[in-house]
C-alpha cells in the first residue's frame, strides 16, 4: 500500500476534467429529467394519462425499468434515469479503473512507478479511491440536484446512492477484468459485456421473468423503488457484490505476474493469412472482433425486441390512453413499437460506427499508421480501408440486428416475410449512422484529436429523439441531428429522396474529412 | 551519375511556433552508408517524417530519387524500407504476421530472404507483438525492412534496443546492402557503429546541417591533442594561430592543434628539438562532442 495515497492525489490530478465531466453528464441525466417533468403536464389527469401509456408500453419497460408510480415526479426520475444512470456510472468507473491499471501496465509506464518506493496494491488501491471519489461526487450530486426540485430527500438519496454502488461494483468489475486479460481493450470489453448483460437481463426480467431482474445489479438498484415505497436492503446487495468484486481483483493482483495477465496469450501464427497484405486486410484485422461483438450484441438485442413486438398490441389493447396514441400516431402499436426498436438498433450501431470511425486515429496516435505509410500505400489508401471497414460493419452490425427483431417476430408470428422486411427496415437507418460517421471522419481529417468529438454528434441524436418533444426543441434545431429525416418504417413509408439526400451528406462529410486528412501533417 | 536517393535543400518545418527544421539540407548519394548524426531534439526525426511524406515542408526542396515525397509518397516508397526510432506494432498480431503485413504492402517480399532474416536475428515470429522487447519489435521492423527488394534504407536509431551480438548481424547485413548498390541514410548515436559503417556523416543541430562529409574530412576540422618534451620550448609555439590550450612545463608542452595547422606547428616544435612526441587524433567522442556542444561556433572554419 506505500505511495497510495501519493498516487491517490496525482491520479485525482489526472482526472479532474474526466471526473467533472462524467459527473456533471450523471446529475444532468437525473436533474433534466426531474424538471422537465415537473412542468410538462397541466393537469394531474394528463400526467395520469401519460403514465398509463409509458407504463404499457413493452418498449419502454425494457429500455427504462419496472412500472412504478410513473404518474409522480419522482417515479418518473426513478423510471427514466436509473437504468441510464448505472450504465454511466459503470462506464465511468470502467474507463477511471482501466486508465490507472491495465493501461498504465501494458503501456510500461506503471513499470516506472513500481520501481519507486510503491507497494504492490497501490495503484490498484489509489484507483480504487479514485473511483470512491469520482461515485461520492455522483451520488451528491444526483442527490443534492433532486433534492433541490423538490423531492422528497430520502429518495433522492437513494437514487444517489444506488447510482454510486452500481458504479463501485462495475469499477470492481473492471478491476477484475484488468487483472485477467494483458489488454486494456480485451478488459474494456469484458467489463462492457458484464454492464450489457446488467441492462438487459433487467430488460427482460421487467417484461415479466422476475428472477432475471434479481441477477442484475442494475435491477437491484431499480428495486431500490425509490419514489415509490422507498426499501434500502437491495443497496446491501450492490455493496457485498461490489466488495465481492475487489477481493476478487486484490486475490488475482496478489498472485500474478506483473505485466501479465491470467488468460494466457497463446503463440500465434509465424505468416500473415493471404488476406492480411493490403490496408483493408489489416484494418478489417483490427476491427473484426468488435464487428462479431457488436454484430452479435445488436442481433441478441433485436430477437429480445422481436420477440415482445407482436404481444404490443395485446399488452395495450385495453388502454384507453393507448386507443389515443394509436388515433395520435396514425399507425398501429405494433408497428410503432418496431419503428421504435429499429431507431434503437440503430442508435446502438451508431456506437460501433463511430467508435470503428475513430479507430484511424488510434491507428495514428499509436504510431502504427507510420508503418503503413511508409510502405508503398497511400494515404487516400489507408483512410479508404478504414472507411470501409466502418461502413461494411455498420452494415453488418445494423443488419444483424434487424436480423434479429425479424426472425424472432417471424417465429412468433409465423410470417417468415418479417426476416427480410424488418432487415431492410433496420437497414434503411443506414444513411443516419454513416453520417455520424462521416462528421467522426471530418473532425478526424482537420486534426487527429478532434476525431472523439464525432461521439458528440451520436448525443446529440440521442437527446433530440429521446427530449426534443419533451423540450420542445425547434425544428431547425431538430433538423441538424440526421436521425430526424429519415422516414420511420414501418409506421411511415419508405421515402427515398430523404435516404438519398442523408446518404448524400454522409458521403460528402466523409469527402470534406478525405480532403483535409490529406493536406495535414500526419503522426 | 544517377539522382541522389535522397536530396534536401533549405527545408523548413515549423510546428507552432517552433522551427524544428530551419533551413536543412541533406544529400545521401547512390551506394553509400550516410550518418544523420545530431543531438536529441534536434530534428532528425522531423526530417525522415518530411521523406517519408508523412510532415508537409513549409519550405525548401525535398527529393527521394528525384520525386516529390509529399505529393507521391506511396509510388516512392516502393524503392525504400523505413525503420522507425520507435517501434509501435500492432499489438493483437504475431511478429511473423506483421513482416509478411508491411512486406505485401510495400509490393511484396522475399520469402527466403525473410526466413534467412528470421533466423539471423533469432526471432520468435509466433509471438504476439504486445509481449516482444523493444529490442524484439526492432527486430521485427528490421527483418521487415531488410527482406525488401528496395534501393533505400531510412533507419531511425534502428539499434538502439538490439544488444551486440544482434548489433553485429545488423552491422553484416547493412554491409551486404550497400555490396549491392543499394543506399541507406542511418541516424544513430551509436558512434561505434556510425564510424565502422558509414561513407559519409552529417550532424546536425538545432534544425540545421552543421557539418557533413566524410569522417576523414570531418576530422581534419577538428583538433589533435599533442604532448612533446623538448629540449626548450620554442618561441613561435605560444603566438601560434593554430595552437590551442598550451600547457608547459620545464621541458614537456602539451597542446591541442587544428589539424589542418598541424604541418606548420611541427615545423615550429622541431626548432625546439623534440625528445618525445605524442599526437591524439581526434576520438568520434571528441568530435562530436564538440558539433553537439555549446562551443560549436569555434571550429566553424
């Protein structure tokens, strides 16, 4: 443990900006949602009314959590923000566990403050009260925010609370993770894997299979209820399996090697595979395994959906405010709850796309585009492979999990047609994420740093869709998210001028980011 | 006579408001081993990145075999192999799968060449590149680079992590290289290896060619120590333009002397009648001290 405490204050010094930044987004996510509801209905009847709807809606059960008292402020803070919350404060705690552990190991830079009068479990123990810090300032924040509103002040604490114990056990989690792979990526996935797991074993445990709810730890904390009978013993579940987690990460620090891993890296192959010579072979190399990754992820997610499409209908049939909706919306339920699900699908592959985006500027910050530019590839080669690589992936990962929602509905329904219409359907989002892709890829070509802006565009989506008719945004405002112009299959029907012209923007994007990429300095 | 494979005159780069080249200029002629020696920082890994077409010139006139490295860097790049300073390999491939990798990707490589390469270096090609030494990944870029069939080898301190015996085989196949025509412009610290290789060397210091030519000649700028005793010491010694640094007493002097004043300052201590006579070429060390250290201005010629 010596140097702890040493390295405890220059970790904090690391991450101020990370930290304000993660935690700021945190309370925001719960403190927007308190007042925007707040002000949103006129009369306690329309709340009521809302809440009827948003609480027979399978859709939004899976994507938020149980239905509990969503016609009061509160309930509808818990309902909204908690699920989104934890997997925030699990990403947080992620990166801030990786960053100080496996990163700095696997960059040898640990190596040198080993070397120093440092202890074996310090860093390890200096990360951990990084993430005490980082969770302690989220759970305030939430709490202090709601409180403000007003609401009631033990609830607010719980949800404070419950955030911030989700976030010290996927921190631990991470923890765990460093110490088995010898990869920061491998252990970001890993973790990435046990948070994706969390949201949608609750997911599906809320649609009505109870027990699955209790084997996720983001359902724990949504039975917390706060707002609506307030019970704190689930919270003692998050503490042991967060505790749970460290002892693990401690026992596997205290034996291995440093350096190393648990999973052994096993010898590879002494000749490159015939596909392995060009741009593309490689950057599809390096790619290939968050393509399955997500691919899989996304189908996984689509059958989830696919399988409660059909039963929309059924679950809602004999809702009043439902029968409104239906009138409002213009379409059927079903087919609205799957034009919703595919707008999910594909903001979910808008996540690899960008992240596939960014990976040029990873290639050159790590000094392995160099490599490749020195040999007798051109740049307009290099940037070309890894566009398209983005692209065929999106179009896999996008395609998959319209695979999925199609097959499962057609084996529900029987309509073996669903399989290749609602692949189509999901597909047809295609232009949307590419041109998030295409912004990634200008910030990219103006200056290599810029390049992890593009995931601002993704929030930007994001937000209008999920606030921009509870915020009233503007249309102008609304207009600039690309999301916003497609037609939504299968309420609406298909419009190929608005696809060509997203699809068109995208490509020009990409053009503009092609052109400066090849008038700057690269390295 | 052919191009130069590589010719730099009056090059400029500026990175905000630092100039990191000012004013470079650098030729490495057909067939011969060139030196790029210079200080840290003092801008020899700029200067490759401009070759390489990877840094745009903000001025002067770059040439790799007579082509524009900015403008046709890939076309230019099939007739050289680069090693750079620091070796970032992908860290999920095998050693093996990154040489055949940059290999097909500069237009293909020798298969025995590599497996003989392999085998020099004595390199495991089955391990991942995340668990190789950074001596282990310099062999990797140079086995990379030495299978090519290329005219131009641009290697940045490419021995700096190899130990002697590596160093040695490093040394042979440079030698074989140059045998057959071929060029290679070698930066390095390692004077050792710098004076047993290199035809010709250029230092250079704060983004500038200080001094480039053959060690030969670049030794005739520089000064010899000398140690004498004589049976007087000669009036002439002291007032003498190319006499440095004298030190005597009673019967011994001991000096440093431009060795281009050498001839005349002896003719001056034979007055004196020499008993005994010591004379120091010059050590690498020594020179280069001397181009890399503040007194780089006094022997200026």
């Amino acid at each position: 443990m010596t140097g702890a405490g040493l390295l405890l204050r220059a970790f904090l010094r690391r991450d101020r900006w990370m930290i304000f930044w993660w935690v700021l987004a945190g309370v925001l996510l719960y403190w927007t949602q308190a007042i925007s509801v707040a002000g949103l209905y006129a009369t306690q009847e329309e709340f009521d009314t809302a809440a009827e709807l948003m609480g027979s809606n399978p859709a939004l059960i899976a994507m938020a959590g149980p239905d509990r008292a969503l016609n009061t402020v509160g309930g509808q803070v818990a309902w909204q923000s908690t699920a989104f919350g934890a997997i925030l404060a699990g990403l947080m705690s992620m990166f801030l566990a990786g960053r100080h552990t496996r990163a700095e190991e696997e960059s040898g830079r640990d190596e040198l403050l080993r070397a120093g009068v440092v202890g074996r479990r310090a860093t390890t123990s200096a990360t951990v009260g990084v993430l005490l810090v980082a969770n302690a300032l989220l759970a305030v924040g939430i709490a202090v925010s709601l409180v403000t509103v007003p609401l009631a002040v033990a609830d607010s604490v719980a949800l404070g609370v419950g955030v911030a114990l989700c976030g010290m056990l996927f921190g631990g989690v991470a923890l765990v993770a460093a110490q088995l792979t010898a990869s920061t990526r491998t252990a970001y996935a890993l973790t990435g894997v046990v948070i994706a797991a969390a949201y949608a074993l609750r997911a599906v445990g809320d649609l009505g299979r109870p027990t699955l709810t209790w084997l996720s730890p983001i359902g724990w904390y949504q039975q917390m209820y706060a707002f609506s009978g307030l019970r704190w013993w689930p919270a003692v579940l998050l503490l042991l399996a967060g505790v749970l987690a460290l002892v693990g990460a401690y026992a596997v620090l205290d034996r291995r090697d440093w350096g190393a891993g648990v999973l052994a890296t096993r010898p590879g192959t002494p000749h490159a595979s015939a596909a392995l010579g060009t741009p593309v072979g490689l950057a599809w190399r390096l790619q290939r395994g968050a393509v399955v990754g997500w691919g899989l992820g996304l189908f996984a997610i689509g059958l989830s959906y696919g399988s409660i499409g059909n039963d929309a209908g059924d679950l809602i049939g004999d809702s009043e405010a439902a029968r409104q909706m239906m009138v409002a919306g213009g379409g059927d339920l079903v087919a609205g709850f799957y034009a919703m699900s595919m707008t999910i699908l594909a903001l979910m592959a808008a996540g690899f796309a960008i992240s596939s985006a960014t990976r040029a500027r990873g290639e050159e910050e790590a000094g392995h585009g160099e490599a490749v530019l020195a040999t007798a590839r051109s740049r307009t080669e290099w940037l070309a492979a890894h566009v398209s690589v983005t692209v065929g992936g999106t179009v896999l990962v996008l395609g998959l999990g319209g695979l999925g929602l199609g097959l499962a509905d057609a084996l529900v329904t029987g309509e073996g047609s669903s399989v290749w219409q609602f692949t189509w359907q999901t597909l047809a989002w295609l232009p949307a994420v590419l041109a998030l892709t295409g912004l990634t890829r200008l910030l990219y070509g103006v200056r290599g740093r810029l390049a992890t802006l593009g995931w601002l565009g993704l929030a930007f989506a994001v937000v209008v869709l999920v606030l921009g008719e509870i915020l009233r945004f503007p249309d102008w405002l609304r207009g600039f998210s690309p999301f916003e112009h497609l037609a939504r299959m299968p309420v609406e029907d298909f419009d190929p001028g608005s696809f060509g012209v997203v699809l068109g923007v995208a490509a020009l994007l990409s053009f503009a980011g092609w052109f400066t990429f090849r008038r700057r300095d690269f390295g | 006579m052919t191009t130069p494979p590589v010719e730099v005159t009056g090059l400029v780069k500026t990175f905000g408001s630092t100039r990191a080249l000012d004013g470079l200029d650098l030729t490495v002629a057909q067939g011969e081993v060139h030196g790029f020696l210079g200080p840290n920082g003092s801008g020899k890994s700029t200067t490759i990145r401009v070759l390489l077409g990877l840094l745009r010139p903000d001025a002067g006139d770059v040439r790799l075999f007579g082509g524009d490295p900015w403008r046709d860097a890939a076309d230019l790049h099939r007739r050289l192999a680069y090693v750079p300073g620091d070796v970032n390999l992908w860290p999920n491939l095998t050693g093996g799968e990154v040489i055949d990798l940059l290999g097909r990707m500069r237009g293909g490589l020798d298969p025995t060449r590599r497996a003989a390469l392999v085998d020099r270096f004595g390199l495991d090609p089955t391990k991942k590149c995340r668990s190789y030494s950074k001596g282990n990944r310099q062999k990797v870029a140079l086995v990379a680079a030495l299978a090519a069939d290329v005219q131009l080898l641009v290697l940045d301190e490419p021995t700096s992590g190899l130990d002697p015996i590596m160093e040695a085989v490093f040394t042979d196949c440079v030698d074989e290289f140059r045998a057959e025509g071929h060029s290679v412009l070698l930066s390095s610290h390692i004077l050792a290896e710098v004076e047993r290789l290199c035809d010709r060397v250029s230092i250079i210091r704060e983004g500038r060619c200080v001094e480039s030519g053959t060690l030969a000649e670049l030794r005739h700028l520089t000064r010899t120590t000398v140690t004498a005793e004589l049976e007087r010491v000669p009036d002439g010694l002291a007032g003498h333009a190319g006499v440095h640094d004298l030190a005597h007493t009673d019967h011994r002097v001991r000096f440093e002397v431009d060795t281009a004043s050498l001839d005349p300052v002896l003719g001056v201590l034979r007055e004196g009648g020499i008993t005994s006579l010591t004379a120091t070429p010059p050590t690498l060390e020594e020179m280069f001290l001397r181009h890399y250290g503040d007194r780089v201005e006094e022997v200026t010629p």
